[in-house]
C-alpha cells in the first residue's frame, strides 16, 4: 500500500519479556525455533531466552540488546504482516534500519538477527572508553553543535529542529548537561545505550560493520529509506553504504519522516519495542496517523 510505512525501532524500550508476550501469536515461534537453530545468536541472547526473568544487564547490554531487539522486530512483523497491506516504505531508526531491511525481505530473518549481533559486537568493540548517548530538548543543531565540539562529543541523531541526540564519553556527561541547561535547553536525559553510536567514536566499528556487509546475502525487497540521508536506497552497493555509514555518521529521522511524507504514506506503524516514534511522528507531522 504506497500510504503505509513501517517503522522498525531502535534500542531504548526493550524488556526482559518483549520476545516472551510474542510467543502467543501464530508464526512466531515457528521462526523463533529457525533463528535458533541457525546459530546466529550470541550466548546472552540465549541466556536472555531462556530465563527472561533473570535478564537483569543483559537487556541493556550493547552486544546482546542489538540482535534481540533485531529478533523481536523480526518476529513481531512474521506475526501481523498478513493482517496488514504491504508496507510502501520501510524504515527504521539506529539499529532498526537494519531490521526494516529484514521486513523488506533484503535480508532474511536469521541474517538480519546475525548482522545485528555482528553491529552490536563491533560497536561495543570500538567504545574503548566508557560512552552514552542523551536526547537534548530545546537547542537548535547550531547551538548544540557548538556545545558538543568542547566535551568530545557529536550530534548523532535529528528528530527536530530543537530535538536532538547526542553521543559523547560518559566522564563528560555532567559537565555537558549542565552546560546545555545553562545554554537554554529545556530537558537533556540520558539514554540507556552504552555506546556513542551514529558519531565519530564509532569510525572503526563502521568499517569494519562494512566488511561484514559486504559478506552478507542480500535480496530483492522493499523500499528501504536511508536514515543518513532521507533517501530510498534501490541497490547493494547504496544500501551497504547506508547501513555501514548510519554506525558513525549523524541519522537525520526528520528527513526520513519527510521523505516519507512525500512519498504519499500517511499511516505510519512502530513495530517496536516501545511508542516513542509514533508519538513523535504525530507531534510533528499534522494530516498523519501514527500507531505502535
């Protein structure tokens, strides 16, 4: 259906028994039983299966909440995609840009689950000094720029002109939310990510995420929007790029939600885990429906 977009989430509203509650919807334990079996998920991913009630750290853990997010997004859209009219657009925010992929069917589902896992291992790899992220509310991207280029830090993703994320080491993080506080912002949070991802801190993992793409198997799909540009990626070569590139360069959601926009799609759907985009998305955008 060319008005309906899929959106895949990124990290941040994950729980212990997200891929647990799936189970009770035809077609996903199927597929949970084949990703399984084709060995792509780390050992505290597994752990995290069998025992969500003794996750704990996992759920936030770089390396392992990666792939599992991955995994829930896979399972959740084998469990409604039939409900539904075909996605005219996917696309998804931080990690679930590769996961709209594994919707779109560029990538199978078990490849998508080891493609994110091979991200979160290269990410976490590649923080060799304790990082986190915040979202700033109430700085323009000018502003904030300036404030970020005195504490190591990077605006790594733009959901509004005055909502951004930030990507920084984590020794620095009071001293940078008092100075956004001091310059007008109007809320600064930090995020539960251990990673400084979307910025310059990420270079090698990037690279070497490129590497491992290059390797994979890709197949015709869907429409993928890129989350670096806005724009839709229609080749090996581009979506490569746009998914190696998004590890350590800025993500411009905005420009995603616009392009969209103007490729006809009205109704927009979150697959999850959490609402956020679809909160946002109906708080910028009028003449929209946005669920999750």
């Amino acid at each position: 259906m060319p008005g309906f977009c899929l959106i895949c989430s990124g990290q941040g509203a994950q729980d212990a028994a997200m891929v647990e509650r799936l189970l009770a919807y035809p077609g996903a334990g199927p597929l949970l039983a084949r990703i399984r079996s084709s060995g792509v998920l780390p050992g505290g991913a597994l752990a995290w299966l069998d025992r969500p009630g003794d996750a704990g750290d996992l759920i936030f853990r770089n390396d392992i909440a990666q792939p599992m997010v991955c995994l829930y997004q896979m399972l959740a859209w084998e469990a409604v995609k039939t409900l539904l009219p075909a996605p005219g657009i996917f696309m998804g925010y931080s990690l679930g840009e590769l996961s709209a992929c594994g919707c779109a069917g560029v990538f199978k589902p078990a490849e998508a689950v080891r493609l994110a896992a091979a991200r979160g291992r290269l990410m976490t790899g590649a923080a060799v000094i304790p990082q986190t992220m915040a979202a700033v509310i109430g700085l323009d991207g000018e502003q904030l720029g300036g404030i970020c280029a005195r504490f190591n830090a990077q605006v790594a993703i733009i959901n509004a002109a005055d909502h951004h994320v930030v990507g920084l080491p984590l020794e620095a993080l009071p001293a940078f939310i008092a100075e956004c506080s001091k310059s007008g912002a109007a809320r600064v949070v930090r995020l539960p990510v251990a990673v400084a991802a979307h910025t310059f801190h990420m270079r090698e993992a990037a690279r070497a995420f490129e590497k491992a793409l290059l390797a994979a198997e890709f197949n015709p799909g869907g429409s993928v929007i890129a989350g670096v540009s806005g724009e839709k990626v229609f080749s090996r070569e581009r979506m490569i790029s746009a998914l190696a590139g998004q590890v350590d360069c800025a993500i411009d959601w905005r420009a995603c939600m616009e392009s969209a926009i103007s490729y006809g799609c009205r109704v927009f759907l979150e697959l999850g885990p959490g609402n956020s985009l679809a909160r946002m998305a109906l708080s910028e955008f009028q003449g929209i429906e946005a669920r999750a």
